[in-house]
C-alpha cells in the first residue's frame, strides 16, 4: 500500500510539471530553485515528448503494480516484485542522470524534479524490501514443506539421485526378464 501511494504522489508531481510543459498552467510555484530554467531547457523532452509526461506513465505503472500486487492472487508475487525492483531501479537510475543534467549541464536546479527523484529512490527501496520479504516467505514455505516431508517419512527409503537410478534400472531389466 505504501508504494501505491508514493507512486500517487509521484503521480501527482509528474502531472503538475507535464501541465506546465505542455502550456496548460502559465508558471510553476517554485519557491527554490530554478524550475522553469530546468523545464525550458532542450534536457526536458525526450524522444519528442515532454520528460515529465514520461514521467506519468512511469508512476501510472508502478502505481497499477502496486495495486495488483495488494490483490490476494499476486500478493506473494516474486515475478511481480522483481518487476518493481527492476522498474524503480531503472527509474532510480534515470533520475540520477536528470539530476546529473541539471547540475553539471543546466546549472539549475528543479525543486520537483528533486522531489520526484526522492519518491523514485523511496518506490526502489519499498520494492526491495517487498522482494526481500516475498523471498523469506518462499524460503520459509520451502523449509515447512521440507519438514513435511522429513515427518512423514516420505523419500526415506531413497538416499540420493544414484540409488533412484540404479531402482529404475534394476526394475526394468527385472521386467525385461520376466517376458516370455
């Protein structure tokens, strides 16, 4: 629940910076920093598209992840959590070189691209620690299964993956024997 939310508020970030740099709001309320510099600049479009409306679909993602991932079905997910590690961590790196840009390239600096840039890192820590904790479930449903197992003696009478072969080897030739 708390990725969905950082991923909303991301959301809401990359929606207001989208609505300037498509002309739909006049100025930006940036008290520090140099937000318009940062938006005006060639740095801000990408494959002819605003950075920041790129931005949207990237919180649109994690956010629609993060609400199937609360679904029972995908609630213990690994494939789902590796996907958000992979996602945020891209976006983590994606951000560092925005961040980059503005501070040795631009020589601005944009208050929200920083605050998206910290939501980012925060989505790729949460993913972590879901994927982290998905793996211990698994090792520990893993480990109750085996127990299972070892309690009601199942597999005791083979040792290892030789005295399989060996049975199924010694089994076919004793039928092989028994044919007239």
């Amino acid at each position: 629940m708390l990725a969905a939310l950082v991923a909303l508020a991301g959301l809401f970030v990359a929606s207001y910076l989208s609505l300037y740099k498509l002309g739909i709001i006049g100025t930006l309320a940036c008290s520090v920093g140099s937000c318009e510099t940062v938006q005006l600049s060639k740095w801000a479009n990408l494959f002819g598209m605003p950075v920041a409306v790129w931005g949207i679909g990237f919180y649109v993602a994690v956010l629609v992840l993060s609400l199937v991932g609360l679904s029972a079905t995908f609630a213990d997910s690994p494939r789902l959590s590796q996907l958000l590690v992979g996602m945020t961590g891209f976006g983590v790196l994606f951000s560092a070189w925005l961040t980059w840009l503005e501070l040795y390239v631009i020589h601005a600096i944009c208050t929200y691209c920083v605050i998206s840039a910290i939501l980012v890192t925060i989505l790729f820590v949460i993913s972590l620690l879901d994927l982290r904790d998905v793996k211990a479930m698994e090792d520990d449903a893993l480990a109750a299964a085996a127990a299972q197992l070892r309690v009601t003696g199942y597999g005791q009478a083979i040792r290892n993956t030789q005295e399989v072969s060996i049975r199924a080897i010694n089994s076919q030739q004793n039928e092989e024997d028994e044919k007239p």
